[in-house]
C-alpha cells in the first residue's frame, strides 16, 4: 500500500460499503501501528 498525500492538514475519507447490515452502527479501522475505534458508520 502507498501513502498520497493530498493537504498538509488533515481531511476527511470517505469509504463506501454496501449491503452494510443496519445492526452494525461503529467500526474499528486499523493499520500496522495505527488503530482508531468507534468509527460511526453512517
């Protein structure tokens, strides 16, 4: 996986998932180093 840099500030991501089952309402996103919980999946 390569890294893009697009602004030298933060920006938000957007990710689309379809057939997403409605009972599911957070995420966890993960990388090697890096975790982040309770994404709120909208």
């Amino acid at each position: 996986m390569q890294n893009a840099f697009i602004s030298p500030t933060p920006v938000r991501y957007v990710m689309q998932f379809n057939d997403v089952p409605q009972q599911i309402t957070t995420l966890s996103l993960f990388r090697p180093g890096t975790r982040v919980d309770n994404v709120p999946v909208q």
